[in-house]
C-alpha cells in the first residue's frame, strides 16, 4: 500500500476517533434540530404562517405529495388533499353551524382516530384553538377541564359520551357539547368547503397559544399547559431530524393524541417531513405489532412503560408457518421517553430495532434533552451530547443541589445562591429562562397564576435571574451523557439516606422473574422516614419461599442496605399502577401504604431474615402496635 493510501486511511481513522471521542456526531443532530426549527420559526413569523394547518395545505396542494397518504387508521387511508378537504368542511362546519370565531378555544374529548387529527385541524383553519381533553377523565377531574379551558363548544367522541354524565355536565354550564355521531358526520359532508382568507388565521406572536394540553394530574387536578407554535415547531422538529424521518416513512403511535408526545412530536413531526401517520386507537400488547406490521410502519412511538409491556408479552406466532413474528417487521427507530435500563436492551434484541431514540421533555418545560443510541453505551439515557452541544446546554440549564428536608434547591446559608452539583451527582433539572421576559420561554398553565408561579425559581445564582423547575432529578457523565435519576416527590428518605425510586426499579427489574417493579416509599407507624415498597407484577403466579429468597438475595447484592425495599405488593399483571400515557401511577400506593385492609386482593410481603415472608392483618398490628422495628 503507498504511503498516500496509507495517511489517507490513517487520516480517516484519526477522524472517526476524533468524531466519536469528542460526539461530533451528536452535535451535528443538535445543530440540525436547533438550526432548522430557528430558520423555520422565522420563515413562518415572516410569512404569517405561524399556523401549522398551512403545512398541511402546502402538501395537499403540492402534486408529489397531495395524493400521498397522510393518514393510515383502521384500515382507512386519507391522503394529504382528501384531509385538507375534509379539515376545511369541518372548519366551515364549526365556523358558520357552530358559531366559532378567532382566537376561541374548542374543548376536544376524543379517542385516537383520524376524527381527531381531523377536527383539531378544522378548528386550526378558522383561527380557534383546541383544548385536548384526557378522554379517560370522568367526574370532578373531567368538569374542571372543561372549566379550565373556557371553551364553550365540546366536541366528543361517542365512544366516551358516556362519562360527560348530568353530574357532570351541571358543573359546566354554558358548554354546548356535541357528540360527533355519524349524522353530524354527515351534516359536516353535505357543507361546501371553504378555505378562509388567511387573515382568520393570522399569528404575529411565535409564543401564541397553539394547543392547550393537560398535566397528567396524578398528585392533584389537571392544569393545562400552554402549548405555543414556538413549542411545535421544535417539538417536531426534534421528532423528525433525531428519527432522520423521511418522506417514505411511516411513523407509527398509539400513544394518546391528548397528550403532546403523539401529538406535537408524533403528528406534528409527520407533517413537516410530509411523511404518514398510522394511528392506533389504543396501546395494547395483542394490537400494537399487528398495527405496525399492517401499515408497515418504519418508526414507532413508545412512552413510559409500553416497552416493557411489549417485552414481557408472549411472542405472536404465525398460525399457518409457527414463525416467531417478533422481528418481521419496518421499524429501524423507536423514539420515545421513559424506556427503563433494565428494558431497553431486552426489547432491542428481542424485536431487532437498530436505534433508540429517548427524548427527554415535559408538557410546559422549556428544555428538552434527547439521546440516539444504536448501542449500549448509550442504554438508559435521556440526553447524550458533543463536546460542543453539552456546553451549549450546559450554559442553558443547570443540575443543582436539593435539600434532603425541604426537597427544593439547596440555598447557600451566607449567599442565598444555589449550588450546582458535580458530574456524576444528582440533583434537580433546571433551565434558564429570560429575566426580563420569561414569557418568551415559558407561557406556563392557562388561566393559572400561582401554578405558573411555582415553576419559576429567582436569584439562583445571582440576583434577579430566572429558572425553570423541571421537578425531575436528572445528573451528567463525564461522558456526555444525562440520566434521570427520579422524580422530586417520588425519591423517600430511609434511615437517614435519600433512596432513588428509578435505580431500585431498575435494580428489581433485573430479576428474571421480575415483570414490572413500580416503587414507592410508604409511611409506617412508629417509624421515622419512609420505607420501600415496590409493587411487583411476577412472571408467574407461584409465589414460592425459593422465589421470595431469589428476590431478596438480588435486592441485596444489587442495592445498598437502606434502599432494599422492605415491603412487596404483589399484583396480577403488569400495567394496573399506570396513567393514560403509560407512567407509573405512585400516589394512591402511598396513601394505601401496607395496610392489609387498603390493598385489595394484592399480597403483601415483608423482608424477614432472608426472604420475604407474608405480610397480614396479623403483622399488621404488631407494627401498628410499636411491637417491630424495622
């Protein structure tokens, strides 16, 4: 080989070496999401087209992509053109039959389907506004929704008209719900199209109120979230340039619309790479790789635990080969939030997806972190950087130090200022806001001063600065990467130490027998602190002393001595402690805590000795009683 060969090869290796040692690679995605969601924030103030209804009448009205599918749903396909129609008759519909005007908000209640995407777009064409209901809600939660949004048109699925009950609807008057059945369908067919002049729809404001959409509420009522068009156009930015989705790609969720994951980085995202969106109705372990193998879906959308609940799901075979399904499929990327350690290479191997894409985000948060892995070094977390991209982040937001007593940032005793941890050490995710202006970044709760109010920190490093409380504890690597480490609330002091929810899930999780591990610290008589409990759903029913004894010998060699939960609760099946969008449900667990009375048909165990040993009404009042000390 020639010398000039030779340094050309070496030249090459020296620049992989170079690309991977300093995460170019990962600082060109950050460039490319930062960049073009900026040049299209711009273009889109400099044009009046802030709204995103104009890309999808920029694509029904293009040749190469009107007659492309836009939507794929239960069998039926919409192309670009035939949704545009269909949005603006919906759109005229709600403007001359329902009386909706400019800037009005239009609570939707409604399940995945193509009905949605339609009706949320026909109320974008006339210059309204949705409010994105949580279709499960029912009750109290469900009227303040509606209350808080201030809209005065529902439109609701017939498929959860059930839970808008007389109760319910006595607490919102003035509502004017409408239950999108098939003769409202057909009212809506029979409407000639009319395509607004622009000025209906005129945004001059990038922070302007897109979409209102729903905190999950588990510790408390829902409060909803301002979403801006700023928001969207980075949002799905971030789903379309970190996927590298393509016009040819397929992108699959079955994730709630309601919720800004499907929506603002699902469907959103689809529409700026004029790509299609297959929808399922609902996540379901028997559904989901049928759908996906179906519409031939190339990138798949997963939140919290769907992962796992996919993993421990037995394989569907082919009735007429015995084929094992589990990799006949498209997808070449997952992207999501909330896929465990303890899961994320077990799901890889088992259906053969080459990259896994975790996005870190919240609703109203201001800050987003992301992370492309196609191998184990990134396994597990929720941000991974350039040397370039972690300075620019870095410089943006901040991990500081919390108060093991009052769980809120650490504040110097002389100075009054926070401390920023180091490398390696955890602490609360916070992101820097403008001062003067904080609006700009964060629009906050809608009609909620006081809980907008309590998202933002002042004076944390020097006077008059501005902070957003993420609420999430999150810490560095040396290496570029970020790992969630637990949720503020979620993390419970024992015997003097802090214990991390996340890392003894996780730690569980890694018993073979383990399905699901949902963690929690409960409040014991006569006892200080909280201790661990962990909701336990097995891979079998046999709860057998030998496998109590596996369990516990695990906990220990792979868990400090303090964070070895001391309490199990064993339920049926995976997926009964999680919300809407698949997170773990924690609070009504503490408050149930241990006592055999609040729990149900779920067992309890409790660790004595070396296993976990039955835990009853008899146990029950002996630590009620101060008779134990654990």
């Amino acid at each position: 080989m020639s010398s000039l060969a030779l340094g050309a090869a070496a030249a090459v290796l020296g620049s992989k070496y170079l690309s991977a040692r300093l995460g170019l690679e990962h600082d060109l995605i950050f460039a490319k999401i930062i960049g073009r969601s900026l040049v299209n924030i711009a273009l889109a103030v400099r044009a009046g087209k802030l709204n995103f209804f104009y890309m999808l009448e920029d694509h029904a009205r293009a040749k190469s992509t009107a007659n492309k599918p836009f939507i794929l749903f239960e069998d039926q396909s919409y192309t670009y053109a035939e949704t545009y129609d269909i949005v603006l008759r919906y759109g005229t519909w709600l403007k001359n039959r329902k009386g909706v005007s400019k800037g009005d908000i239009v609570a939707l209640d409604y399940q995945n389907s193509a009905m949605f995407v339609f009706l949320w777009f026909g109320i974008w064409s006339i210059g309204a506004r949705p409010a994105f209901i949580n279709y499960q809600l029912q009750g109290d939660a469900l009227a303040h929704c509606m209350r808080e949004s201030t809209a005065k048109l529902a439109l609701v699925d017939p498929l959860v008209e059930g839970n808008l009950t007389s109760e319910v609807r006595e607490k919102i008057p003035g509502v004017d719900f409408v239950t999108v059945t098939r003769d409202v369908e057909a009212e809506v067919e029979s409407v000639e199209a009319v395509r607004y002049p622009d000025e209906l729809r005129k945004e001059d404001n990038y922070v302007g109120t897109a979409i209102l959409i729903y905190t999950s509420g588990t510790t408390g009522l829902p409060k909803a979230a301002i979403i801006s068009w700023a928001k969207l156009f980075i949002g799905s930015g971030l789903a379309a340039v970190g996927t590298g989705m393509r016009k040819d790609d397929v992108f699959y969720t079955c994730m709630p619309l309601y919720h800004s994951s499907a929506s603002c980085l699902g469907a959103c995202g689809v529409l700026t790479r004029a790509a299609t969106l297959a929808i399922g109705r609902k996540f379901s372990t028997k559904t989901f790789w049928k759908e996906v193998r179906a519409t031939k879906s190339t990138i798949i959308q997963y939140v919290g635990e769907t992962c796992r609940y996919l993993t421990v799901a037995p394989p569907e075979i082919d009735p007429v080969t015995g084929e094992n399904l589990d990799k006949k499929h498209c997808v070449r990327v997952a992207v999501g939030n909330g896929l465990r350690p303890d899961v994320w290479d077990k799901f890889k191997e088992r259906f053969g997806i080459e990259t896994i894409y975790e996005i870190y985000a919240a609703t109203e948060g201001t800050q987003g972190l992301w992370n492309v892995a196609r191998n184990s070094f990134g396994k597990g977390a929720v941000g991974r950087f350039g040397v370039f991209s972690k300075a620019f982040i870095k410089g943006n937001s901040a991990i500081v130090e919390l108060d093991d007593e009052t769980q809120m940032p650490w504040r110097d005793p002389e100075t009054g200022f926070c401390r920023r941890v180091k490398d390696g050490e955890p602490g609360e995710f916070l992101a820097k806001l403008p001062a003067d202006d904080i609006g700009k970044k964060f629009q906050g709760y809608f009609g909620n001063k006081n809980a907008t109010s309590s998202k933002i920190m002042r004076d944390v490093f020097k006077k008059g600065d501005a902070w957003f409380r993420s609420g999430d504890v999150l810490r560095w690597d040396n290496e570029g990467r970020v790992f969630f480490s637990d949720r503020i609330g979620d993390t419970f002091r024992w015997k003097s130490e802090n214990v991390s929810t996340e890392e003894v899930a996780h730690a569980l999780g890694l018993h073979p027998a383990v399905q699901e591990a949902n963690v929690y610290g409960v409040q014991l008589p006569n006892h200080d602190g909280r201790a661990g409990c962990a909701a336990i759903a097995f891979d079998t029913p046999n709860l057998t002393p030998e496998l109590m004894e596996s369990l516990a010998t695990h906990a220990r060699a792979t868990l400090p001595r303090y964070a070895v939960p001391l309490f199990l609760r064993v339920v049926k099946e995976v997926g009964l402690q999680t919300t809407g969008t698949m997170k773990h449900q924690k609070h009504f667990l503490r408050q149930q805590s241990v006592n055999p009375k609040n729990v149900g048909e779920d067992r309890l165990f409790w660790l004595n000795g070396s296993r976990y040993e039955p835990f009853g009404e008899r146990e029950w009042t002996q630590l009620d009683g101060g008779r134990v000390k654990l």
